[in-house]
C-alpha cells in the first residue's frame, strides 16, 4: 500500500463537535476511499471539543463489519491526537463492533426483541 494520507476530523466535519452518526458517516466514507485508492490511513483527532460514541460507531466502529479484516485494519489505520479519554473510548468502540459484527443477527435480534416489548 502506498503512503499514508492524513485524515483530519475536525476538517472533514468542519467543527470541533464531532456527535452526529452524519459526520461519522462522512469520515467513514473518506477512511474507505483512501484505503480504495490503496492509501494507509492517519486519522487526526487534533481540535476535538466534544466527541461521543454514537459518532465512533460510524466513523471507524463499521469498518469492522468484515469488509476489511483486523490486520488490514491494524496496518493500514493509524489514529493520532487523542486524549486518555479518547483513546479510551475508541478502543471500546472497536471491541464493541467486533463483537456486534461477529454476532450480527443475534444482537439485531435482541434489540429488536427489546423493541417489541417495549411497543406493547
């Protein structure tokens, strides 16, 4: 693979709050379009004022649905800035998308459970 690209969260999102699953979203879509075009990713966490999970799960969680195996990933996928608290909440991030991904259909079938029980 090529060189790596540095992918800057505040500049893809345009604002230090990262909270909506949109702008997860958007820097999901950017991580996957480097890693296409045969690039290795850094992904700066430098100007973060709020970061939440929900964000995570969709910027690097669902690069764990097995479209891209945990070697690539650890590789390819580098992420520097991040605060204790950060990293912390990245590395639970990850270990809940592992385990939602190894198990998809019977977590979707829990929830969905929950959801029934919840409407009745």
């Amino acid at each position: 693979m090529a060189e790596k690209v540095i992918l800057k969260i505040y500049d893809i999102v345009g604002s230090p709050v990262w909270v909506s699953t949109d702008d997860g979203q958007k820097v999901f879509d950017k991580i996957v379009a480097a890693f296409k075009a045969g690039r290795g990713v850094e992904l700066s966490f430098a100007n973060r004022d709020n970061l939440i999970s929900a964000f995570l799960n969709a910027a690097v969680g669902q690069l764990y649905d097995g479209t891209y195996d945990e070697d690539f990933l650890r590789q390819h996928l580098n992420f520097v800035d991040l605060s204790d608290d950060d990293q912390a909440m990245l590395e639970r991030t990850i270990e809940n998308a592992k385990r939602y991904f190894a198990n998809r259909d019977g977590y979707d079938r829990a929830w969905g459970d929950v959801v029934d029980e919840d409407e009745e």
